[in-house]
C-alpha cells in the first residue's frame, strides 16, 4: 500500500485500486523523485496525470505545493483519489487540489486552453503505452505552453520498454533507473 512519506500527512496509509489496472509508483521510486525535487516543490503548481491513487499529488501537498491537479479516466481510481483525499482531510472544494476524470489529452487540453501553468508535470502511464503518452504529452505542453520556464516533466516508465527520449518534444535532462522502472525528466525547449 503506498503510503505518505513526508510533510503534513506523513505515514498517512494511502489506498489502492485492487487488481492490476492501476500501478501505484513504489515508495521507493517515490521517495527518490521527491528527492530530487525537494527544492522544487514547495508553493509548486504540479499536474499528476494517470494519478491513480493520487500518492503523488497528495505527496506534494503534503510537502508544501501551493496545488495538484489529478487526473485520470477510470472510475475506480477516481473513487480512490477521492478516499485518498479524505483520508488527508482534504476534501471537496480545498482550493489546493482538483480532481479530472478525463483522459490525459482531455486534461492537457482543457487545461492549455484555460490558461493553466505549472511547475511540475508528472505522468505515469500504464508502462505499455507510456511512450506514447510522454510524446503526446510533451507536445500538447508545448502548444499550451503548459509549463512554467523552469519548469519539470516527469516520466515514469519500464526499463523493457522502447523510450526514444530524441522524439520527445522537449529538453532530455536525465533519466534514473530503479529496477524495472525508469525516471526520466524533461525541460522546455
């Protein structure tokens, strides 16, 4: 179970969708990007896509970011985000978190098109398409200018699977590797 590392809600046990569908990132993996974005975070806008169980927005909060916005299609990880933020007593309406239930496209879109920035863009796709996503992601944060100049993305995805950060639409800064997992930043152009 992925539980609250740092900050306000610290060793909060979060919960997690059963079965497969959802992937929760490990503490491990977790606790090592914080880490490395420690500085970053506090008063920080993040956007979580593919969020899940929404440990990594919710971690942020907890470490001082101004705002996250979670989001993620499924139903069943909806309801968790929701339990989740319950369980940190943050609910409906607190300025400090937004719940989407659309698809990553969906959000990245409605989001540019309001004008949204942020400082931290997260995504962590099901590995399979993770690629995918992190071309498609990079581009509609390009369009949008979804990002704050200093700004970070990061993608979780698998070691086993192709990741040509050369075809990605924005700066490579460096990639981590845990196991079978990989963390990979990008900047803007």
């Amino acid at each position: 179970m992925p539980r609250v590392i740092t900050g306000e809600f610290r060793g909060t046990i979060l919960a997690a969708p059963k079965g497969d569908a959802t992937r929760p990132t490990t503490d491990k993996v977790k606790e090592a990007i914080f880490s490395m974005i420690q500085t970053r975070i506090p008063d920080a806008k993040m956007l979580d896509l593919f969020s899940g169980t929404g440990q990594m927005g919710i971690e942020a909060i907890s470490r001082g970011a101004e705002s996250a916005v979670l989001v993620d299609k499924g139903g069943p990880a909806i309801k968790i985000i929701i339990q989740n933020l319950e369980k940190v007593r943050i609910g409906k309406g607190d300025p400090r978190v937004t719940v989407m239930r659309k698809s990553a496209t969906q959000a990245l879109t409605e989001l540019g098109e309001s004008g949204r920035k942020f400082d931290i863009i997260y995504l962590d796709p099901p590995y399979k398409i993770a690629f995918d996503e992190a071309c498609k992601t990079a581009d509609l944060v390009t369009k949008y200018d979804l990002l704050e100049n200093d700004g970070i993305m990061i993608v979780e995805h698998a070691s086993d699977e192709p990741f040509n950060i050369d075809v990605i639409n924005m700066k490579f800064e460096r990639s981590c590797s845990y196991g079978l997992c990989v963390v990979t930043f990008f900047s803007k152009n």
